[in-house]
C-alpha cells in the first residue's frame, strides 16, 4: 500500500537579536503547499532567509492517533526538526523531517533535536481528514482502578465494614 504524500516547502528565518553571547537565532518561518520538488533544495530568499523545498508529510497507519490529537487540537501545527548545518558552505537551519503527528514530534523532541511548528495550512488540513477519518478508530474508555496492574489473582472484593478495637457496640 502506497503511504499518503503531501509535498511541503519550508523556509528557515535568521533573526538578529541583542544578546551577549549569541547575534542571531534561527526560527521557522513558514511550512506551505509545494508541488513538483522531489529533491531537497534550497534557495536564498534574501540574506536571512532560505526557501527549502523537497519535503513532504507522509501518513503512516501507526501514527494515526498523534494526527487525531493535532487535529483535535483548537490550533493544528506542522511540526518541523531542523539542524543547524552547512549547506553548499553557508551555515544554515536545514529542516530534516516534517510531520503532523504530536507523538512523533515529541519523541524527535525527546531524543533531543530541535523541533518547531507553525499553524497547519488548510490545505494540510483538508488533505489529512479524509485519511483520519477512514483511518483512526479511538480506543474505547475502559474504567481504570487504582494499582489494578499489581493485584494479580489478589483483586479485591466487596468492601466489609469491620468493627476497630475498643468502639462500643452497644445497641
């Protein structure tokens, strides 16, 4: 089965700022529909800023509950894990993976990359849909009791009410 493709730009921001120990940070400046560029590129839209193109959001059966959550969300993001790298020797932020799962970003995040995100595009939007709906089932709510996974054969039963020491039980 062929995974679903949407084909994204990105463009990558420098920004100067007034700091003692660093003049300029990198942010994501824009995730947008892209069509026909199946190799990374990259091109300079003037000297702070860099038009990736090559990328694409792919969905995977696995991930089907990370874009559920994104999609739920009020404000859907494309997420974006860039290095800082040279590129043709300029040092620049090459963005490596775009996905619109919160679990994948998270992990990306959890393993240490930097991971950005925009609002989602709503032609993102629409795309995805189609597919979480034919493709996401939630898991269906089960009540869950406290430490119900260390009891074993040990659950326990109705609750007794048992007299404690020294009460006077006189009727």
């Amino acid at each position: 089965m062929d995974k679903p493709l949407f084909l994204v730009s990105v463009v990558m921001r420098r920004v100067p700022i007034v700091n003692r120990w660093v003049s300029e940070q990198w942010e994501l400046a824009g995730v947008d529909p892209d069509v026909g560029a199946q190799e990374i590129s990259c091109t300079a839209l003037g000297p702070n800023a860099w038009l990736w193109r090559g990328f694409s959001l792919d969905l995977h059966p696995s991930e089907a509950e990370g874009y559920y959550l994104n999609m739920s969300a009020p404000d859907p993001r494309v997420f974006v894990m860039w290095r800082l790298e040279d590129w043709k020797g300029v040092e620049t932020a090459r963005p490596w993976v775009t996905t619109a799962s919160y679990h994948e970003a998270a992990r990306m995040m959890d393993g240490g990359e930097t991971v950005d995100s925009l609002p989602m595009p709503a032609a993102v939007r629409d795309w995805i849909q189609p597919w979480l709906a034919a493709n996401y089932k939630p898991e269906p709510r089960r009540k869950h009791r406290r430490n119900e996974d260390f009891w074993g054969d040990k659950a326990p039963g109705p609750k007794v009410a048992k007299a404690t020491a020294g009460e006077d039980t006189k009727g």
